[in-house]
C-alpha cells in the first residue's frame, strides 16, 4: 500500500526508482526523498506532513477551474477543455494566444509536430566543430573572438562545409574570469564579452584606442583569461566612454527587459568584488540586495545608471559581431550552429533576476555511468517544473529565443532534461539523487515552435543515461541525435559500422568532454585499437597495416573521418582538435584545477589553416565523401 509521502512523490513527479547506465535498479534514499520534495517547496518530513502537503496541493487544484497553460499541437484542439477550445478559432495558427473565458484567463500554446529541418537534408553534410575561445589568430586580444569566428566560417564554406558548431556562447564571469567553463555560465540568455573583437568595436564607433602589447597573450599555448580580461575591459571602457551612441543602446534595452537586471548585476558584482575578492555571486551581497526587486537594488541602478549602460553597451557589441558572423556563415546551407548549456552557475545573474523559476534547493547531474562511476554532481539548480508550468514556460521560451538568435542549428546539452533531470538536493547531497520530471510533451512541443518560428534545426545530446523510448519520441519530432564513434559499438565491442548509424543524426569523434581522435588512440589499449583498425578496414577506408604503429596519424584521422563520411548520418561534425591532429583534450569532466579545462587553443593560427596537412587532408576527404551538390554550391 503507498504511503502518503509516496504519493506526494507521484504527484511532484518524482521517480523513487530509476535504473542507471550499468542497468542497476536503484532507490532513493528517504532522506534523499524528502529533501528533493522540500526542494521543491512541499513541506513533507514524514507520513503525516506529506498528507496535508497532499491534501492542500489538490484542494488549490480544484479551486482552479483552467490550468495556467495548455500546450497541444496544432491538428489536437480536441484536447483542450471545452470552454477554451470554443474560445478559439478552428483554423488557429502555430503560437502563443491568451484566451479569456467565462471561467477565467489561460495561455495556449499551439505546437507543431515536428521541429524545422534544413531543405540541405536532401544528402549528407558535413562541418566543423570548434571552440571559438580556442580559435588562434595573429589579430587578437589572446581569446578566439567573434571577428575570428566570421573567418572560421568562411574558411569552412570554401572546404565545403555545410556548417560551424560552436561551444556555447554564454556570457561568462567578468569579475571572475578564471571560472571560464561555457557550461556553467553566469548567463545563458545573453553573450560572453570576451568574444567582442575590440579593434573592431573601436572601428565601429569611430574611435581611437592604444593598443596593448598583445604578443604574450597571443603566443602563450593556454589562454590567461585574467590577462585577457584586464586588456579588453580597459580598452571596451575607453571606448564606450568615447563613441557611445546612448540612443542606440537604449533602443537595443529595450529589446530585452532583462538585460537591465543582467547589467545591474554586473555593476553590483564589480562593486562587491572591488570589497572582497572573495565573493563568486549574489549569494554573499549585503541581504538587502540579493533580491532583484527591492528597493535597494532599484536605488543602485539609479545611482551607477551610467555603469549600467557600459554593460548594456557590451552586449549590444556582442550581438552585432555575433550577427556579422553569422551573415559570413549564411554562405553556408546551415550556418552557425550554437549550443545551449543544461544550467547555469547558482551565482548567475538569470538566477538572481528570476529565482522563481529555480528549484533552488536542488542540484542537477547525473546517476552512475561508465564514465562516473560515483555519479556527477554539477552544482547547477534546475528549473522548477511545477513554476514553470504555471508561467507557460515563459523563462523557457526566453531562453530558446535568445540561443536561436543568429544560428541556423541549436544543440541542447543533455536533451534528456526536456524529460526529466537528475537532482540531489544541496543539503542533504550524500543522500543520493532522483529523477525529477518535467511535462516532456509540453517542453518538446516549445521546443517546435520556436524551432520553426526561428528556421533553427534542433540536435538533441543525448549522451549517457536514456530514458525507455526518448530517443524515438525525439525522433519523431525531427530533433537530430548525437552519434559518437567511441560509444557506437556492438554488444561485443567492436565498432559499428557506417550504415548502422541513426539518420537525422550528427555523428562526430567525440564531444568536448572526450579525448580527440589522436589522444583516443594513444590511450586506447591493443585491442580497441584493433577494433578501430578492422571496423575502418571492413568499410574499405583502409588498408591492411601489418603492425599498427606503423599507421601515420594522418592516415589514422583521415581514414576514420572518411569511414564517419560513409555513415548514414545526415551531418558528420570535423572536430578543428582532430584536424590539426591535437592530443589534447578540452575538458577532461572531474577535474577542476588538475587540467587546464577550457584554457587550451588551437596549435595553428587561422591564417595558415588551410594549410596544415592535417586540416587540408581531411577536408578533402570530407568533399569526396559528402560533396556538396548544384544549390549548395
């Protein structure tokens, strides 16, 4: 017989019981149970709390006549309640409509079936992957920029690329440079300043800077974000004090009304950082400005408007040079293909400027894997499910918005989490972690919508730990899956072969968080490498090699990506680490100052790109194997 904390587990919808990636049947801890519920504001400790916790979350229930939001797709009105489906007209197109009925006020939002899909998926693609923070050139400030990254996309189109992935583009922390992972940004919803090339922005608003000596940033082998930092600032400030056109900056505020909030976040965290170096976030502000909305923030904002507007005015660079590169890539069939990070840092700004979209109390990672055998915890809260839904997923929606802006494919880390995330709460993280479900269908229909309203073809990461039937339902509605050679094997290990790989799929090497192809194969033991060897000699990439150390790694690179090409998977990704024939892995997921994690750049500078053998060897390579036909030519 279910108790009553079991059924306010149901009914918060979370799974007590999950099977990991080893198959393992495993139960939450209570005192895991009860501190996700709590998390998630049911004040439950035992039987009796979770009773009334129950009984006072359904009587508001039935106080409600309509939900607060009904998602359905477009061609099954039928499901809306009568009164909102007469309130509406038979032929409603695709969108979001705020319907008044006699029974109250709700938000329809009306879904496609299936996201958008570029008309290039007539035939096999191909394009590259890369870090644009690891892109080297011999013009800028020590960090790849957005400058670099409209040169990469050209070099791309002229190899024959079809696209260029990117690591996320989120804005990252300015007083805390240094915490420099993309996947755990102070922001998803707006642009990491670093990016700005700053020669250009100084073009742009007619002004004269002194240049720093940039040499030491540029030739070191790993990137000194501080360094980096400490430069751009003092330059972007010298400029925003003489070029600023307060007219257009208030014009692009208005755009977003976050980016108020984001700005004077920043200011606020500039001033208390300047006090105490040791402050990382908004946790450890004075109280009285913790919140968002209280007068004393809102007294802040007027009194350093004019800092504001410098951060207001960093961003409004970052979306003109993100836009100016992504016109470059728009000689492509795809373009720029941007990547949305699962979470965001607890001391983010999109956390402090709206914490009531946050289960605060809990932590998103993972259950044991392969990979991590002891689980993952990565620190980031998730939304709040139950929020969420009674705001018609408009924190959801804004985020979407802002990373299909100027990309022709989005990627979203850990797909699943459209499903369900995996939570331990902060307090009680020993206590061992469960599934916390969210409406899939709802989520995956927004997902369509925005898709199609920005023409942004969606790849779903869908690495690790798969909930029964997801990858078919994201499938169906044309989310392209992720493919990765290390992990496509056959139940007795050997690699599988091209025509074995998923369709409407991106198929790449690896991924950030895996080692390059020329590191896979150092590390690799005799019997892995033997299998690559005879999966790419069974697929004629190959010929026989007597004794493998005899393989170049040229030949080793080129035959795998040409053995990639073959597959049936609509896009292959060229990873820039592998084509300039890199050991080095970008981040190795565990570490934290062991490796330098997103410190690492590219071996060659853009201006010889195009003739490294390595790059030039595999772009050939892929040409044969996916040309590019008549239209995209």
């Amino acid at each position: 017989m279910e108790s009553p904390l079991d059924r306010l587990l149901a009914y918060a919808r979370i799974d007590v019981e999950y099977a990991d990636a080893f198959g393992k049947a495993t139960r939450t801890t209570r005192e895991g149970r009860v501190g996700i519920l709590r998390a998630l504001g049911y004040d439950a400790w035992d039987d009796a709390s979770a009773q009334r916790a129950l009984d006072d979350t359904l009587e508001r229930d039935r106080e409600r006549d309509l939900a607060p939001v009904y998602v359905v797709p477009q061609d099954d009105l039928a499901r809306l309640p009568g009164a909102v489906r007469e309130s509406l007209d038979p032929g409603i197109e695709l969108g979001y409509w705020d319907v008044e009925t006699a029974a109250g006020r709700t938000r329809v939002i009306v879904t496609p079936r299936a996201a958008y899909v570029p008309d290039a998926f007539g035939s096999p693609r191909w394009g590259y992957a890369a870090q644009l923070y690891s892109v080297r050139s011999q013009r800028n400030w020590g960090i790849g920029d957005f400058s670099d990254l409209a040169r990469l996309a050209t070099i791309a189109r002229a190899e024959g690329a079809s696209v260029l992935a990117l690591n996320p583009l989120h804005q990252g922390h300015l007083t805390n440079p240094a915490s420099a992972s993309p996947y755990a940004p102070l922001s998803r919803r707006f642009l990491n300043a670093l990016y700005i090339d700053v020669d250009a922005a100084a073009e742009r608003c007619g002004v004269a800077i002194d240049r720093p000596d940039l040499e030491g940033l540029r030739r070191s082998p790993l990137i000194d974000y501080r360094g980096v930092a400490f430069v751009k600032m003092q330059a972007l400030e010298a400029i925003f004090a003489a070029g600023t056109r307060r007219d257009v900056l208030r014009a692009f505020a208005q755009r977003d009304p976050g980016l108020r909030a984001m700005a004077c976040y920043e200011a606020i965290m500039e001033r208390e950082v300047a006090r105490d170096a040791e402050v990382y976030g908004w946790m450890q502000w004075p109280q009285e400005l913790r919140d968002c909305h209280s007068p004393a923030v809102a007294a802040f904002a007027r009194e350093h408007a004019r800092r504001l507007e410098f951060f207001i005015f960093l961003q409004w660079l970052a979306d003109e040079q993100l836009a100016q590169a992504a016109r470059a890539a728009s000689a492509m069939e795809i373009g720029l293909y941007r990547d949305l990070a699962v979470g965001v840092d607890l001391a983010s700004v999109d956390v402090w400027a709206d914490p009531d979209a946050y289960a605060l109390g809990l932590s998103v990672g993972a259950p044991p894997d392969p990979l991590n055998a002891d689980g993952q915890n990565w620190g980031l809260p998730p939304f709040h499910p139950q929020r969420l839904a009674e705001r018609a997923y408009e924190p959801f929606v804004t985020l979407l918005r802002a990373n299909m802006r100027h990309a022709g494919a989005l990627r979203i880390d850990h797909i699943m989490g459209l499903k369900r995330l995996f939570c331990v709460a902060r307090e009680h993280p020993q206590a061992g972690g469960a599934y916390v479900n969210f409406d899939f269908e709802a989520m995956l229909g927004i997902v369509a919508l925005e898709s199609r309203r920005h023409d942004c073809m969606v790849v779903g990461e869908d690495l690790g730990t798969v909930p029964d039937g997801f990858r078919e339902r994201i499938g169906s509605a044309r989310i392209f899956a992720c493919r990765v050679l290390y992990f496509e094997r056959e139940n007795d290990g050997a690699f599988c072969a091209p025509e074995a790989y998923a369709r409407e799929a991106v198929a790449s090497t690896g991924t950030h968080d895996l080692p390059t192809l020329a590191g896979f194969w150092a590390q690799a033991d005799p019997q892995t490498r033997e299998r690559l060897l005879e999966a790419l000699r069974r697929a004629r990439v190959l010929a026989e090699v007597a004794n493998p150390s005899d393989l170049t790694l040229t030949e080793l690179l080129v035959a795998t990506y040409r053995y990639l090409g073959r597959s049936r998977s609509d896009l292959v990704l060229v990873q820039l680490e592998d084509a300039l024939g890199s050991h080095d892995q970008v981040n190795v997921p565990g570490t934290v100052d062991e490796q330098p994690n997103w410190q690492r750049k590219v071996s060659e500078p853009l201006e010889s790109l195009e003739q490294h053998p390595i790059f030039a060897a595999i772009a050939r390579t892929m040409r044969d194997e996916r040309p590019l036909n008549e239209r995209g030519n």
